[in-house]
C-alpha cells in the first residue's frame, strides 16, 4: 500500500479528510509543511523525504484529534504545538509506526521555531522529551 493511501485511511478514521495544499500557497511554504484545517482536513505539503511526510501527518492529525486547551497567555501556541506531537506521535506508535532519531529531531526542530517569546516556566522544551518518551519513541 502506498503511503499515501496508508495515510488517507488513518485519517478517514478519524474523519478527516487527506489533501494536498495547492498552488495559492507559495511555494516555499509548501516544502516541508503541511496544515491542519480546523478538525477535519489535512492538506500535506511538499515533502522530499518520506518519514518527514508521515511524522508531519502524525502532527497534524495530533492537531485534528487531540482537544485544545483554553487560551493562557505565551503558552498557548507551545502547549498547542507540543500537544499535537504528542497526540500525534502517540497515534503513529499505536499503529506500530516509530520514526528515526532524525526525524524525531526534525520534529523537535519544528516545536522549537514556536518559542518566539520568553516564557521559560511553560518550556515544552522539557516536555517534548517526556512526549516522545510517553510516545515509546525514545
Ligand atoms: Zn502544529
């Protein structure tokens, strides 16, 4: 089965709905991106390396099936992104789909770019490990 039509079925389980994004998006912000459209669409991105593909879907479908927690202050945007990989990467285990320590980095990577502003005492920083590890992927 393809990976994408493996992906498309996850998702319909949870009834969201697998797209691409398409060229209204530039370019750029294509490669390596994909987005979560409210709690029931997917649209992947431009991925040249598979696993960063399926760990990106992981994350989104985190975003679609994971709730969200209330408005509070700098640490909403972290606790949201955090939550999503966590959700998500646990989604991925669940179905026996573990992720190399590569692109568990590229993941840290992508949580990281949201600590825009300092607020150190919500540092999901110290909680990625903890999700990754909850995930069984570390
Ligand atoms: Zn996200």
């Amino acid at each position: 089965m393809s990976r994408i039509i493996e992906l498309r079925k996850i998702a319909t389980e949870f009834g969201v709905q697998l797209s691409e994004l398409g060229p209204d998006i530039d370019i750029e912000d294509r490669i390596n991106h994909s987005y979560a459209y409210g709690c029931d669409e997917i649209a992947l991105g431009i991925y040249e390396d598979e696993e960063l593909l399926v760990i990106s879907f992981f994350h989104e479908l985190g975003h679609c099936v994971g709730s969200l927690p209330p408005y509070e202050e700098c640490q909403y945007d972290h606790y949201k992104e955090a939550r999503a990989w966590r959700v998500g990467l646990a989604l991925a285990a669940d179905r026996g789909i573990t992720f190399s320590s590569r692109a568990l980095e590229w993941a840290r990577e992508q949580l990281t770019s949201y600590f825009k502003e300092d607020c150190p005492e919500h540092s999901p920083l110290k909680f990625l490990p903890e999700a990754l590890r909850e995930a069984g992927l570390r």
